[in-house]
C-alpha cells in the first residue's frame, strides 16, 4: 500500500500534465482562404506581404503564413477627392525593389463604364509595406513615351528585372474608347526606375488562339512575370474575367532573347482552368512556402457560375517541369483538406 502511495501521485500528475499539453492541429487547410479578388502576395523575409484594393483605397495585410497572409490588412493610401485616380482603384501589386517597396494599381476619374482606367505607382516613404506611401504618378503606357498625353487604357502593371533591366508588362487598348468591351492586349516597355516607363510600349500578344477567344470579350490581362531555372514567362489571365471560363494562359521567353521582341515569346495554354466546383480560376501570383522548399500558387475564382465579380482567393502548390516550365495541378474543390504549405504547420 505504501509502494502504491507513492505511485500514484506520480501517475495523476503524469496525466494531468498531459492533460494541458496543446492540441496538435492537423496540417491541412482548405480553399478558399478569404474573400476577394486578384490576390497579390509576396514573401519577404518571413513574413508575407498581400495587397488588395476595397473602398477605394489600397490594403497591406502581414503574417508568417501563407494561409493567413490576406487576414487584418492596414490602409496603406486612399484615392484622393480629384483627378485622375480619384475611383475604381483596381488590382494592386507589391513590389519590393532597390529596398523601397512600390505598388502598382489601376484607377480612374469616373466609370462605369470603365473607360478612363490608367495606371499608377506608389513609393514607401521607408522600407516598411505597411508604412507610409508617396504617389508617384500616372505610368506613361501610350504609344510615345516622350508624350504624356498620349496615355492608354491600362491596367494591370507587373514588373520584373531581366538581365538586369526592369520592364513592365501590362493589359491595355489599341487605342481609346467609349465601350469596356474593348479588346484587351498585352504590352511590354523598358523601365529606366520603378516609376518611369522609357520606351514606347510594344505590344507583345493578344487574344487570338481559340482557347482565348471569348463569347463577349476578347481579353488577356493579369500577366506576371514569373522565372525558374534561369527561365522566363508571364502568366495572363484570358476570356471574361466575369464568366466561369476565366483562365490562365502563358508566355515563354527564349533564352537571351530580347523580351521586346514579340518573336521572342512563345504562347501555349491553357494552364489553369476551372473544374466542376471552381469557376472563373485566374488572375494569379506566385510565392514559396514558409520554408522556401514548395512553390504555391495564388489565384481567384468565383463563388458560382452565373455571370458576375463575386469571387474568392484560393491557394495551391505546384510543380516544375523538367525544361523549368511551371506545372499547375486540376484545381481542387472548396472544402478539400490540402496539406498546409511546407513549413507552416505549428
């Protein structure tokens, strides 16, 4: 008995002990991740970075996951009363570059219909994304870059640095309009800082392949440059952004061809498309997870297949193939347990 007195405090304190140990959370997650459109994400240190635009304004969100990283995001600028971003701030970008952080975005005077669409940049004031911004201005995206007037339609604005040079590449009109269902195309120029376009734009393709020809609208917009293995390609978004067939399209550049040059691209899709249960898949961004080991995907979709911009932000990793093309695996249906990205489970 006395042996047995002592044994058994040890064993109750054993499991109460036990008791109180947290709960280990399954490593999985499930789509969609929030509400929203255009997902831009960007990992930066340990810590992602999202930018979205609502309330005419733009907002920077902050978390060391990935699955989190569009949670609590802070104001970062609000159109101002006048001119020519005063509304219809669309699809922001953030970049860190030369260690000041930029976002790109499209806005507007007036709309619908949306007509008077251009781009701008903003500038950190310091090196924090969530910190103050500078407006740096309408982006020259017309035909001479030497006349500001001579402003397009825009929308859209990625930038990459390729062999050492900043280009920007874009969505954008032939020329100015009175409709919104204009063609849409894409358009490349030279960089000579991240707010300064300094040459004409090119127009570097359009939506001429059957899989991109639209029932209302012929589009490409969304592109991102996107690199691997020494590799370059943008992924655009084509058909109605607004329809179940929204999809994601690709183009490749030649090694050491000059990305100016329409002939140095070559174009194959679709790469991603919606399956039965997700609509509308496109407008994409690209990062790693926490641990640097996975690539993921970030992309919309619709909330169901009628006609509409009602649309949430989901999450999928994929794949390299062996010539550093990206692999982009059937999207998966909302609710699915997917494994959490690497090195973010608790």
């Amino acid at each position: 008995m006395r042996k047995m007195s002592r044994v058994l405090p040890f064993l109750l304190a054993a499991c109460s002990a036990e008791s109180e140990l947290p709960v280990v959370a399954e490593c999985t997650f499930t789509n969609p991740v929030a509400a929203g459109a255009d997902p831009w994400v960007v990992k930066h240190g340990a810590s992602y970075y999202s930018v979205q635009s609502r309330d005419n304004g733009i907002y920077v969100a902050k978390s060391d996951r990935l699955t989190r990283a569009f949670d609590n995001p802070v104001r970062v600028w609000a159109a101002p009363d006048t001119g020519w971003n005063r509304t219809n701030v669309w699809a922001p970008e953030l970049h860190f570059i030369d260690g000041r952080w930029y976002v790109y975005y499209a806005a507007g005077r007036a709309g619908p219909p949306f007509i008077h669409q251009r781009s701008g940049v903003l500038e950190s004031v310091g090196d924090d994304p969530q910190g103050g911004y500078v407006d740096r201005g309408m982006l020259d995206t017309g035909d001479d870059a030497t006349t500001p007037a001579e402003h397009r339609w825009a929308i859209d604005v990625n930038v990459g640095r390729i062999g050492g040079q900043l280009y920007a590449v874009w969505s954008g009109w032939e020329r100015d309009a009175s409709t919104d269902r204009t063609p849409q195309h894409l358009y490349i120029a030279r960089m000579s800082n991240p707010w300064t376009i300094a040459t004409n734009r090119v127009k570097l393709s359009s939506p001429v392949e059957s899989w991109e020809r639209g029932t209302e609208l012929d589009l490409q917009e969304g592109p991102t440059f996107l690199e691997h293995g020494g590799q370059w390609f943008i992924i655009y978004s084509t058909r109605e952004s607004w329809l179940k067939e929204y999809r994601l399209g690709q183009l490749r550049l030649a090694p050491g061809a000059d990305p100016l040059n329409p002939a140095s691209w070559t174009k194959s899709g679709p790469v991603l498309e919606g399956t039965d249960g997700v609509f509308g898949s496109g407008h994409a961004s690209f990062t790693t997870s926490p641990d640097g080991t996975e690539s993921w995907i970030a992309y919309h979709a619709k909330t169901s297949t009628t006609p509409g911009w009602e649309r949430v932000i989901r999450l999928q990793k994929f794949d390299w193939n062996a010539d550093n093309s990206p692999r982009f695996s059937a999207t998966t249906p909302s609710g699915q347990p997917l494994t959490l990205p690497s090195g973010e489970c608790r």
